[in-house]
C-alpha cells in the first residue's frame, strides 16, 4: 500500500540537510551591522523533486530547508544581529506559499513531514526572537498566500504595502480543500488573535484581504504607501535595533560543515553513529562523548566553535535525526545509545550553566532545546538502553526522559570492563532551559503526578545513579539484569514493529504531551492531526479531490457528507 | 463518494435521542437516599444498528444515548443524589468497551460522531462532580478493556477487583490499531498523570493491567479482594455521602418526554423549529422565546418543572442539535435565528442569577453550559441571523457568539412591524458561568486581542444594541441593510456550501478554539484529530487492516510508513 514517491531531482538519492549560504538557490542573506537581510528570491528551476516548478516564489521543502539554515547561521555566525529582514526579490509577489504540485505528488509520508519541518522552521524564528532577541520584520511588497502569509506570521513585525494589489490571503480551504497547516490556524488566532468572525471570513476569501483592513483586523501591523515603502521598513529597523540596545556584539563562529560518511546501513559523524537493522526497522543512535573537559574560560570555547563538543553533538543528532524522518520512512524505533564518560560529559553542563550569560552558551543551549524538541516530535518510538560504558549525563539524560520508554542494565555484563551505566542529573534537566513544547522540562512533565518524585530527581543531582537508584526515582522505565535483557528487549522491540505504524503515531502524540499545551503544542496537535485529517481525505487528494486537481482546469467533486 | 451506511435496527429511520429508564435496554438506574446506582447489563441483541450483536457489555451509540440520558436524569429528577454507582450487571465483565463490528462496519462520519457524543457524555460526568458535586464511583469487578476502562476514567473513584483476573486495559493500538479515543489517552496522561512510559507500556499491552501495579501506576484508586468488595464500595459511598455534607435535598422535578413533530423537511418542537433546505444543504433553527415573564419565585421555577421555558428551549435544542450531527450528515451549516421578546428573555436570565443558589437553577445553567459546548462542538458552519423580532438576549445571544458568523439586519423591512432586531448582554455573557470548553467565555475567547472590547460590552450589559451598535462592538460580524441583505447571505451560504466539508471542519475546529487548552479541549483536539486521522488509514480501515479484519481470523496487513 505504499503511496508512489516523487522522485528527487537530479537523480540524489536522499535528502540533504545539509547546506550553506554559498550553496543557497533560493534564498539570499546578506548581513551588514546588526541588520540582516534574508531575500526570497526562489529558482523555480532549482526544485528538490522532479515533476514542478516552484513558480510565484512557492517553496518545497529545500527552500525551507535553507531558511532553516539561514537563521541558525544568523544566531551562530552573527551574533551581532538583532533585526532579521525578510523580504522577496520578486515583483509584486512576496511568496505563493507551499508549491501546490509538489504537495499534489507528494507521498502522506512526505506531506505530514514536510510540514513538520516548515512549522519547526516558524517556530525556530519565532525562537530567535523570544531568546536570543532577534527580532524580524516582514516586508510583503505584492501577494502573501497561503504558505507565504504564515512565513509572514512567525515574523514579529509585518508591513503591508498599501497599493491597491499587495495583500495577504490563507486560500487553502477555499482553493485546494486543505488548511494553512503550517501554522497559520493557530497564530491567527493565538498570535495575533484576530476575532474568530473575521478569521472565517479571511480563511474563506480566496483573494485575501489588504490595505486597512488588514491592519484593523490585525493580520498585519501596519500598511505603508509604497512611496513610503524604505523610509518605513528602515524605520522599523532602527527602532529595533535602537530597542535592542546591545553594545557591539563580538564576532560569531562559523559553522563548518558537519563530518559525515553515509554508507548503505549506517551514517558516521564524528561524534554520532546511526547503525540500521533494516529487517527488524530499527535505526540506533550512538551519541559519542568527549576525551576532553569542558574549557576552562569561554574564549576556549568560542576558539573551539563548531569543534565545541556540545554543540557539535547538537549539529549532529539533528542531521541524523532529520534524515530518519525523511529518508527512512520504514524505520519503527529508534534506540538511543551512549558511550563516554559521564562525569566528563556533565562537566560541560556545569561549564554552560557557568557561563549561561554567554552568548555562545545561551545559543549552544537553545540549540540543544530544538534538537530536543525535534527528537519529541519524531513519530517513531523512541527508547533509550542505557548500558555498561553510557554517558546519559545532563543533556544528554533528556534523551532518556524523552523516550517513550528506556531500560537499563543492573550491573555489567561478563568480560565487560566498562563501568555500569549510571544517569547523572544536572541542573539542566530540572531548571527548565531544555522545556519541552508544552513549557514544562522532560521531568515535569513526567512527573506531573507525583510532585514528591520532582523534588527527589533533585536532591540526586550530581550523584551516579546505577539502574535500581534510576528505577526507583522514576528516570527509568525498567531495570534489567543481564539474563533478562537480550530476550526483553528483542521481544519488546519486535512487538513494537508489528503494531500499526499509524496508531503509534497517534499514541506517541498523545502521551509524549501531558499537561499545558502552548502555541507551538497546539500548532502541532489540534491544528496538525486536523491537517494530516485532511490530508487523507478524497475531498482533498484523492483522484477528483481539489488538491489533485488544482490547475488542471477541472473543477474539484466532494463527498458533501460533514464529518 | 459516500460510504456504505450500516442500517439501524427494527427498520428505524433516524436515531433518536429521546429515552427514559422505563425503556432502557442497557442500564438499570436506581436510587436510594442518596445514592444511585447505574448497572451496565447489555441487551447484546438491543444493537442501534443491523449486523452485529453487543457481547461482552460491549457498547454503540444506543448505550450510550441511555448513560447520558441517566445522568440528567439523576440531575434534575433526583437532586438528593450525591453518588453515582457505575458497576456491571454481568460476571466477569465491566465493559469490552465500543463494539468493534460496530464499529468496522460504520461510515466514517458515523465513526467519528459517534466518539464524540461519548466523549459529550464522559465530559457530563465529570462535569456532575465537579459542577454539582454529584461523585462517580466505578466498581470494576471482571476486565474493563478500551471504552469500559475510558468510561471508569470518568469517574472520580475507581476500585479495581482484586482476583487475579480483573483488569484494565486500553488495547486499541495492539488490537485495532486506532486509538483509545473516548478520552482514554488524554485522562490518563493529564487526569490520572500517569508517567509517560507506563502509559506506553500499558497502552501497548492487549492484557492490560490488574492488582497492584494497577494502583502503583495511577491506573485506578485501590484494588480490593473480592470478599471484601461489597464492604469497601460501601465504605466508599458513605464516605462520599459524609464528604458532601449535603442536607436532605428537596425532591427533584421530571423530565417529561419533549413534544416533537417529525416531518421530513422539518422538526417542530413547542419552543424550538428545524427546517431543512436540502438543495441547499441549510439547516434552519428557529428558537422561539415565551410569552410569559420569569416566574417570581423559584418554587413557581420548580413547579413549572421541565416546561419551564430555559429548560424546555436547552433540551429541545440539543435534541434538534443531535438530531442534525447523526440524521442529516448532508447539512453544511446552520442558521440560527430566533423569535420572541428580547428584554422577556433577557428576564429569564435575571431570574436564574437571582437564583444561582437554587439547584433547579444551577442545574438549568449547567445544562445551557453543555448544550452550547455541544454547538461549539458540532462541525457544522454555524451562522447567526439577527433580523427584526429576534430575541438574541443573555444566553441566547451565546448563540451568537458560538456562531461562525453573524449578520445582523439594519432596521427593518418594509411593511414588517416587527421591531428592529436588538442584541441585549446580560451578566450571563460576561461571568464566565456559560464557559467554553477552553474554559473561557465566548466573548473573552471572541475579544482575546481586544481586552478593551470585553470591558466596552461590560458597560453595555442590558442596552438593546442595534445591528450599528452591536458592529461596533465586535459583536456580530456584518451588519447588513435590507438592500443587500438576502444577495449578501445567499451569496456567503452557497459559496460555504461549495467548500470541501473536510476543509471546513478542521477550519472551524481551530478557529472556534482561540486561548487555552483544556483536559476537555485536548481531547476534542489533539486525541479526536488524531484519531479521526487514524479513522481513515488504511492500516486501520482498509479491507486488511487491524479494524476491519478483527474477529476474522485473519491477520492485518500493514504498510509500514512511518508518518
């Protein structure tokens, strides 16, 4: 039953996370001072599957996947930047949105993790603005539809030209029968909270809205003349960059390309293994340590830059993540290993919580918060095994709290001279730097109902806990000797690949999100699973569905039933 | 494109949600003093629908149309009421949960109506305990697998038998491959806060869980040896009798059956009238206000009963509601409209303020609370039309704002006497006591980003507002004069008509739902999208997948895709 795959353009054979602004197709950043300036000006040649043209600046996902890039290179290479510019280098056009051919060939697969992506690339701007203070300001000179108008919203500030024609528009249910899915739903109203009346009507006007209107029902924040079009946006830039009152900011890092060998069953990075057993669908992700202690002064770490083994780390798994996701659809679990010292490992938490007022600290930190959020929004099981030889220490013991399920040896095996493995905890993991999507850390969250469990995971910070102390604080699901663990493990993981890959994505969805839901939960619960609803359904992609037909000429048929 | 309908039973052609204990087939309702006892003892040959047979105290909509219907009843007919004891009526087995022939052989639309009329009738539950202090407590004496486990998590209190063989289970994703969707996952995670990976452990294992670890993980309150069941629930009843420390209550009223004229193009009810256009897919919903002023004291309420007027007007809308959501899935909006004396109306709404202490009262409100919760719910487009000689006062004007959209006329017509159509606030608008699920106001949710707009209506509570005044107030959408009037909503209801009903439902399910979330939002949300997604995978409703093939011997075949 497996849907037919679009094939990637020029014959690769699998996704590239990968890139850098010399490489950009479809984007252009320059920086000067503490301004940045980030041009959309798409190749519609330059597409990442065969069979469409990216017309009208829409984008597919490697257009999203440089804008992606861009602002991580905004936050680690110029620090001095506080004011991101984000505007088209078409006329009269500022973006079409998502590329309305390449979702109508896309697999479910790829559709669901397509907009994923494009929704943690909102998020991570939006991000950049409530953390590091970098605040953008979107300039929509000609038409913002769909896909565009919701880049526009992660946006702090959006000027409207008022010229009669530029206007912003969520067309999706009227003219394709899907939502604006890539936020757009929730920030109109929990971002920018526009009246729910006068959300109806906008998300039903094909043509959009425009001029004052716009500003009066607060889908933009001011609409200029475009005689007046510069003196306002370099206004607003100075105000920002005034507001932001940052002394000269020091010289960023730059992020060299990350050190990958991909082979048939696994991907090397320097600090990350991913080994794939592909009949029994298992990926394991090896999280390497360091030999080296955390620098004694943050010019080290600065000196170290990308080579920093916290942030390397984070660079990695992230790759390794995103390449399961997109170019290993048939993979059911992924196991989370570990190998290093852990005290070592901890020493670095303790030199970032040191030097949290850093700027190289704080983004290495905010790093490490999205990587994390990304492994909790992966919809694939995740379980950690915490063995003889592990690291699980700090930072990296949030993998452990977010994994659906982790098990730890008692002890250590015959002939194995490693140490058994212990979970350190760190101020990190109960201080809330790494919060969840939901605002609460990986351990509130676990332990919303047992209030007591929170308080003692405390008072054990700093302490090498072995596999029984783990269990009965409640880090770890299960502790195992070594007679039991091959046979557990293996069955459980087996069983796991027989369930329906559908209904764990559901389930995982559910119980990994207990308790307050933000903006960005709900972007990713209600206003997803509707969309991913939606995506199912003929009305929308099947054979006379209005996706599918969209620019055929042919006039979409529906099942009027409501449901 | 539309679904193979399963057919209702005994030739029926509609279902109906009327019924009262004399003819329940299911339940056996109870009461004394204080307490009442509500047994599960399932007709299995009682099915709504042809095709398949309720084993098992397993449950379809009849069922559950008799475990809503008891606890209203409990509510108005037996106010002394204080404990609700749910137990089965059958060895061995609480509940098998929703009948899975039931449900393989459903339509989708069904499918999904149908969980959410259940998930009404668990919300109502928990809202009797929490609203009026009426506690549920559930005696598990056998297995409680999937729904009958989801139903048990409604209650306050749940004793698990402890036998060696009793158990609860939730083993949707193993057995099915949907999910627990009747709240099951939400109450688990966010109401029992059990920890995430117990939860996967036990959401993932068909035999479920029993005896201590049932306690251990949060998953019921205490477990009991069976010799000493009958002590323990008893000591647990007066316990709860003890707690709420209530006097002897006055004695209730009854909820007599509702006047109904079924035709086939309109339902008429004494203060309420549908009439269906079907050509164009409107449902029109007229709510007819009384000629009577409020009663002058709440003994005259009381003896009115259940022909007091806001009581009348609540059930026969939610009959009339109920009756489009499951008969006639080919509606694709409803007009509102109403008829009757605005200030009259608005008098019924100062008289229960002035009563809020009164039971009948409070249980008046509650009940308005979940009828308009249940409008907010119903995925339908919801229009408000307000023309002369409509009575949109105080809780009616909730209509209103529960709407989509609202049009409210300019003046009057010509040679129409009627006055002009006039909307009056009252406190009911504004005190948060008729709350949304997100539990907040309509108006509060309506004016998110407009706090000024909320204390404007404050200070305009019972000023008739003109269609020019309530404009600019916020609160309608469109005033319109009698020029454009009939083209402007002609034009809006055919172009609604013509959109993809999927698109519109996930639309409206995001817009309606601005603010926080909820333990009752996420589960209209985050689980119901989810499952509703899952409702039409392949790998769960395709003619090899997990809920198709249950019960056929056969094994599901699935598509691995990891989405």
């Amino acid at each position: 039953m497996a849907e037919a795959e679009q094939k990637l353009a020029n014959a690769a054979l699998r996704i590239d996370f990968a890139t850098e602004p010399s490489r950009y197709r479809h984007w252009k950043l320059s920086v000067s001072g503490k301004v940045a300036t980030l041009v959309l000006d798409v190749d519609e040649k330059a597409s990442l599957f065969t069979g469409y043209d990216l017309k009208l600046n829409s984008y597919d996902l490697g257009v999203d996947i440089e804008l992606g890039d861009a602002f991580e290179r905004v936050r680690f290479e110029h620090p001095e930047v506080r004011v991101v510019l984000l505007r088209s280098g078409k006329p009269r056009v500022f973006s079409a949105g998502a590329n309305i051919r390449m979702l109508a060939g896309a697999s479910h697969a790829h559709k669901v993790n397509f907009c994923k992506f494009t929704n943690e690339t909102r998020n991570a701007i939006e991000d950049a603005s409530s953390a590091s203070g970098v605040r953008t300001i979107c300039v929509i000179n000609g038409t913002a539809a769909g896909g565009g108008y919701e880049l526009a919203l992660a946006a702090d500030h959006i000027i409207l030209v008022d010229d009669g024609s530029s206007s912003v528009s969520l067309p999706e249910v009227p003219l394709l029968a899907v939502l604006p899915g890539t936020g757009g739903l929730t920030r109109i109203t929990d971002k920018r909270k526009v009246r729910r009346d006068h959300a109806d009507f906008f998300c039903t006007t094909e043509e959009g809205i425009k001029g004052k209107r716009a500003v009066e029902w607060r889908l933009v924040d001011e609409v200029v003349p475009a005689s007046r079009l510069e003196a306002a946006v370099a206004g607003r830039v100075d105000d920002q960059v005034s507001a932001s009152g940052a002394a000269d900011a020091p010289p960023g890092i730059v992020l060299v390309p990350l050190y990958r060998k991909i082979a048939a069953d696994r991907r090397d990075y320097q600090n990350v293994s991913v080994v794939f057993d592909r009949a029994a669908r298992i990926a394991t992700v090896i999280l390497r340590g360091c030999d080296e202690p955390a620098p004694d002064s943050a010019e080290a770490m600065v000196a170290q830059g990308a080579a920093f083994w916290p942030l390397r780390l984070a660079r990695e798994l992230d790759d390794a993540i995103l390449d399961i996701r997109f170019n290993e659809t048939d993979v059911a679990a992924i196991l989370f290993k570990s190998e290093g010292d852990p005290r070592l490992m901890l020493g670095y938490d303790g030199f970032l919580d040191r030097n949290a007022a850093h700027w190289l600290a704080r983004e290495i930190r905010l790093k490490w918060k999205r990587v994390l959020k990304r492994i909790d929004l992966t919809s694939r099981s995740l379980i950690a095994l915490i063995e003889p030889g592990s690291c699980f220490a700090g930072t990296l013991a949030e993998i452990v709290f977010a994994a659906d399920r982790s098990y730890m040896l008692i002890g250590s095996r015959d002939g194995d001279n490693r140490p058994p493995g212990g979970i350190i905890l760190g101020d990190v993991n109960l201080s809330g730097t790494l919060a969840m999507s939901n605002g609460l850390s990986r351990l509130q969250t676990r332990f919303l109902g047992e209030p007591d469990a929170h308080d003692k995971a405390r008072r054990a910070i700093g302490e090498v806990l072995d596999a029984r102390a783990a269990e009965a604080l409640g880090l770890i699901t299960f502790a195992l000797d070594d007679i039991d663990w091959d046979d557990e493990i293996r069955l459980f993981l087996e069983e796991r690949a027989s369930f329906s890959p559908d209904s764990l994505t559901g389930l995982e969805a559910n119980l990994r999100f207990a308790g307050p839901e933000t903006m960005e939960t709900k972007i990713f619960a209600r206003l997803t699973a509707w969309q991913n609803w939606i995506f199912q359904r003929p009305n929308a992609t099947g054979g006379a569905g209005a996706l599918s037909r969209y620019g055929t000429g042919l006039k979409a048929e529906f099942d009027t039933t409501r449901t």
